[in-house]
C-alpha cells in the first residue's frame, strides 16, 4: 500500500528521503540519530544505516524498536522485515558484551556475556587468541588489562562493542572551581546532586551545556569516557572545564594547534580558579608539564626521522591523569590512537564538531575513546540564537578555454588542483569582498600561490603555516580589533581560530572531498552576531570540473545538519545583488573584466 510519506526505505540498508516533501525537515531529523547521509542530488536524499551508527544511537539510548518504529513511521511502503530483522541484531549486539575488572586477578580483566552463544563464536575469533584472551566458562573470558584497549577495537570490528565497565583511576586531586565560586557552593551543589548555579552570575553553563556534562558522568561504572559532538561556537572548550570541575583531578588536553592551545589556557585562567602556575603549554615553543597541561596533537606525533621513536608520547605518562580531553577528537592521528589504547583506565572525554573522519577510523574513536554520548544538531542551535545562522552559496565559475584544455591533458590530481586554482575566481572574490561592504571576512583557501594571488588583489594579510605564531596572533588580533577587515588564510585557520566577528568566509580551494574541512570553515562563521546574527559561506568552485565533483561531497555534513546551498552561476557580463539570493542565480562578472590564465 502506498503511503504519502517522505522515505524508501530498501534491503540494503540505504534510506531514500524525498527534499521537496512536506516533511522533509522532521523526517532528516529523525534519521540524523541512527543513519549517515551519503549523497545529496536535488530531489532525494540517501542515507545509510550502519553498525557504527546503529550502536552510537544505542549509546545515546535509542533501542531497536525504537529505530524499527521510526523507519515504519517514515517509510513510504513496508519496511523489509529482513531489514527490521537485521536492524534488530546489529543494536541487539550493543551491550550484549561487558568488561569488568577481575574478582581475584590483580592485572586482568574479565570479558562476560549473558549469550553463550556470543562467546562460542567470539572463541573461533584467532585474533582474540592473539590478544591473549583465555576463555575459562561458557560465559566469561580473562584478558591482561594491559590489552583492554586493543581487546575493545578488535572487538569493535568483529562486530561485537563491548560495554567497558573496568573502571578508571581517580588520578591526581586538583582543586578546581568557576572563577568567583566559593567551595560551600560546591559542597551544596554535591549533596544536591546537581549541576552548578556559578557564583559568578555572568557566567554559567547554558543547559544544553549542562546536558552534555551529564552525559559524560561517570555513574555506576557508565560514562567516564565517550564524544560529545556540538557545533563550533557552541561552547565545547566550557563543557570540558565543567569536567574538570566535576573530576577533581590533574587534567591532559589535547589539541589541533598552538592557537588553540593558547585559547584554552586563557579560557581556563578567565573561567576557572586555576593559576599560571597550575597550567602548563606543551608545544613546539614550549614544554612545560603542569597539573593541567594543554598540548598539540603535532608535538606528541613528533620524531627527528621516519624510523624514530616519538619521544613526546611519553607525556601520556608525566603525571597521575584522572582525564584526558581530546579537543577537535576528529583529528586524532594514528600514533595517538595507540598511545590511547594503553590508557584506558583513564578517563577520556573527546569534543568534536564532527564525528567525520576522511580515514574512515571513526571506529576507533568509538573503541578507545568512547561512543557519541551527546550531540546538539546545528540548526536547533541556531534556532535558539546560540550560533549564528549562515547563508551557504556555491558560486559556480566557468574556466577559461586554454585551462579547460590544460584539464584535458592533465591527470586525475592536476585536474583537480588546475580548477581549484582557475584564476577566474579571482574577479568573484573581489566582488564578494565588494558586496559585504563593512563585514568582517575571510578568504580562505588550500594552494599557497593562488592565496597570494588573491592577498596582493585584495591587499590583505595572508596567514600561513609558514608564518610564525606569534605573527599569526597579531593579525588575528588586528581582525578582532577591527582594523583589519580582510584575512586571506591557509588551512591553518580551519581550527581553532577565535575570530568571533567574522561574518563572511569566501571558500576558493580546499582538501579535495573533505566533509569535515567544510565543516570547519562554517564553523568559523558562528559565534553570534550584533544585529540580525546572520552569516554568509561562499564555495566558490570550477564549473564542469572534478573540482565540482567532489564538491558534491564536501557538503554531505552540512546538509545534513540542514543547511542548503543556494547555486549562483557566474557568466559575463553585468552585475546583480546577491543578497536576494534564492534558489539558482546568475551572478554575472562585470563588463570588459577578463581573468587571464598563466
């Protein structure tokens, strides 16, 4: 029977979602909490119901009748009962496993199901034998607790997530309050089992804040590790000082760069009651290890040569933890990811914008650091006025005849970079520039030549990894300040840049089909705003190019946490205002104006 609803759902588990249905809104919410978006052409949406999706709703507390019952209630015509049946299997395997310390061995884990069943086929796994998993009744298994954290990614990847009730050590006490709290404030807030009403009245956690603290609690051996995904702007770096503040304890950070270690260093000195004394940076520039010490991802992944050791790793050790924050957790690189799996018996909280990851390692972030334990849509952000709402333009350029044919010519990779780089674009980001007039914007790119092209045109300051820090901070400063209208940027700007007026980014180049690069960049737009708290993102790409193709991905998230891109063609010759942008516009370059190709 043939239903007006606004989803195919098919056996293979991909979920068709009509954009010009009437529900289309509702419905995209809906599936955002147990399906991944793959492909956004103009009239259906298709999302993908996977394992690590299916367990991450699980983790937040969906159940499998919960997910069968929204899939019916969406779905156009009967769901297939396979799919419902398989559904049902891959959620039930969430929490049908769980580790817990070892009644009588010091230095060992037990590994317990309910289901003989789940332990007879875990025992022909050969890579548990390789692990040193000994299997010692029909429902328990003993493990070296140093393997907890490799045990819980081959696990992961057979299929099988486990719960880890193992415990964590408390770590190093460290006394922590809010900037302006006194203690009995605390102690009542304790006793109360409550989350803070800070003394300081001009700062206090927003309750969607509040939330995601709640769910990274650690209550009868639950939580204590795990992601809390929110928007950039959202306030991630305050959700990791209320952790602290709950913990007591010695604190790691870790982090994308030098910028933002700095940012939260001055966060903490601003917000919390910790001294310069209590906090340490641990940087190219610095190495100072303190009970709370900020740290990049870069430093701790150094080494002289290929064959080296990584000598910063041992940071993981320097002190009695009780938790480690990985800030921008989207990043980890791989060594991380090993130097993780050996510390699991401390806590670890990970704050991302983002669960995408290009690597496609999203499982390991779900092993060894934890499963989505909160996340706060974009759009319900906006809609309380906590982040700015932004305007998405993809600005489509033609390229002139001698560089289509250089395109013809050249391999899959220069064709690539060849339409990134199409000087055309040039004139479309001076009118840009033109058109926002008094805003405060960025342009942002990935190829240093066409960036200083586009500096020297504009006149405008370009910030690059080749510059020093402390450089980079002044021009940052001078943005915030006002007297620097214009940045042109590399992608050292992607993370962690504080430029809250920042109203305008113009995107001429990036990372090839980078969900999580896209992202990003929006995200530099949203702090708040004066006025009508509204944002403008401009994608400015080749049209009929490979550069357009993998376009198409680079707004999977973004679509997906529900913004639209508006399309505007640019042909000569004339003008028109963008600002009344709807739907396919022309955007037309002036008269007489022609890019020249070198």
């Amino acid at each position: 029977m043939v239903h007006n609803k606004p989803c195919i759902v098919q056996r293979d588990r991909t979920i068709l979602l009509e954009t010009t249905h009437a529900e289309f809104e509702a419905a995209r919410e809906q599936l955002a909490h147990y399906a991944d978006l793959i492909k956004s052409p103009a009239t259906f949406h298709t999302y993908r119901l996977t394992p690590l999706t299916l367990w991450n709703a699980a983790a937040a507390g969906m159940t499998a009748e919960m997910i069968c019952s929204s899939l019916q209630s969406l779905s156009r015509w009967d769901v297939p009962a396979a799919l419902l049946e398989e559904v049902g299997r891959i959620v039930g395997r969430y929490g049908q496993l769980s580790l817990l310390p070892h009644p009588t061995l010091e230095h060992s884990l037990l590994l317990r199901s309910e289901e003989e069943s789940v332990m007879q086929e875990l025992k022909s796994k050969h890579s548990l034998v390789e692990i040193g998993v000994q299997f010692i009744s029909p429902n328990e298994a003993e493990v070296s607790a140093g393997r907890r954290g490799v045990l819980k990614q081959e696990l992961t990847r057979l299929g099988y997530p486990v719960l880890d009730h193992a415990g964590y050590l408390d770590g190093q006490y460290l006394n922590i309050f809010w900037a302006g709290e006194r203690p009995d404030t605390r102690r009542s807030e304790e006793s109360s089992g409550e989350l803070p009403e800070e003394a300081d009245q001009e700062f206090k956690l927003r309750e969607y804040q509040q939330k995601a603290v709640e769910s990274f609690r650690d209550i009868g051996g639950e939580g204590g590790n795990g992601v809390l995904v929110l928007p950039c702007g959202a306030g991630k770096t305050v959700i990791g000082m209320a952790a602290m503040r709950e913990l007591q304890c010695e604190t790691l950070i870790l982090t994308s760069n030098t910028t933002s270690v700095r940012q939260w260093i001055t966060e903490l000195l601003h917000k919390t009651s910790l001294s310069v004394d209590d906090i340490g940076e641990y940087s190219g520039q610095r190495k100072d290890v303190r009970p709370v010490t900020v740290a990049t991802y870069q430093i701790l992944t150094h080494r002289q040569g290929k064959d080296d050791e990584q000598p910063h790793m041992k940071l993981f050790n320097e002190r009695r933890w009780g938790l480690i924050i990985y800030d921008e957790v989207h990043l980890l690189p791989a060594p991380v990811f090993r130097a993780t799996a050996d510390i699991q018996a401390t806590r670890r909280l990970g704050l991302t914008a983002t669960l995408v990851r290009e690597d496609g390692r999203e499982h390991d972030v779900f092993s060894l650091i934890g499963p989505k334990r909160y996340e706060m849509p974009w759009k319900r952000l906006e809609e309380q006025g906590w982040i700015a709402s932004v305007d998405c333009v993809e600005m489509k350029v033609p390229m002139p005849e001698e560089l289509k044919e250089a395109c013809g010519a050249a391999g899959k990779r220069e064709q690539y970079r060849l339409a990134a780089e199409n000087p055309s674009k040039l004139l479309v980001v001076k009118q840009l520039v033109d058109l926002h007039k008094g805003a405060q914007i960025l342009v942002i790119g990935q190829y240093l030549d066409q960036l200083n092209t586009i500096a020297r045109q504009l006149d405008a300051p370009l910030i690059t990894g080749q510059m020093a820090q402390d450089q980079r901070n002044e021009w940052y400063k001078a943005f915030r300040e006002g007297a620097v209208r214009v940045l042109v940027v590399s992608k050292v700007a992607n993370f962690a840049v504080d430029l809250p007026d920042a109203s305008v980014a113009i995107e001429v180049s990036g990372s090839y089909g980078s969900r999580q690069e896209e992202a990003q960049r929006l995200g530099r737009l949203l702090r708040p705003k004066q006025g009508e708290n509204r944002a403008y993102f401009y994608a400015v790409v080749s049209e009929d190019s490979r550069e357009e193709m993998f376009a198409i991905r680079r707004q999977l998230f973004l679509i997906e946490q529900g913004y639209a891109y508006h399309t505007v063609l640019a042909k000569p010759p004339g003008s028109v205002d963008l600002r009344g942008i709807s739907g396919t516009s022309r955007f037309e370059l002036s008269r007489g104006k022609e890019a020249s190709w070198r």
